[in-house]
C-alpha cells in the first residue's frame, strides 16, 4: 500500500475550499516558509552541480525572505483591526 504524500494529505485537508473562499494570511505564510526551507535545502546542490548560481539562488531566496516580512505584516494588521460586523 502507498503512503499518502504530504502534498496529498494538505490537498484533501482543503478539498471542500472552493475558489471564492479566501486562502488565509497563516495559511500563506506556513507555503513561504515550507518553500524557503526547500530552497534552503536543495539550492546548495543546485549551485554545486552547476543548474542555478549563488547570486540566483540569493536572489530567490532574498524574494520570499521579502514576501514572508509582508506577509506577517499583513497578519499582524489584520489581528489589530476591529471587527466591523
């Protein structure tokens, strides 16, 4: 029997969202940081065998390192505004 991917567990823990329901501020930043880790894994490889320079994978990284302080800005402004309805 195979072993059920993490990919396929998230993907049937979020199968009844429908594409009008809003993906959650938390729920992008935890996909910034699994893909930051990834990067931070895999890059090394990838510049040691030639498939991405230093200066590429830097970039790369510098950009989600970017989106995840936007991000959490974005959650701490939405945990402070008061509820209007």
């Amino acid at each position: 029997m195979e072993r059920e991917s993490e990919t396929t567990k998230i993907f049937n823990e979020n199968e009844n969202k429908h594409f009008t329901q809003q993906v959650t501020v938390d729920e992008e930043i935890d996909e910034i940081k699994r893909e930051l880790a990834t990067r931070r894994r895999v890059y090394p490889n990838w510049i040691d065998t030639g498939k991405i320079n230093e200066a590429t994978a830097d970039y790369r990284i510098l950009i989600l390192e970017k989106i995840l302080i936007r991000l959490n800005e974005a959650a701490c402004a939405e945990s402070i505004q008061p509820k209007m309805f």
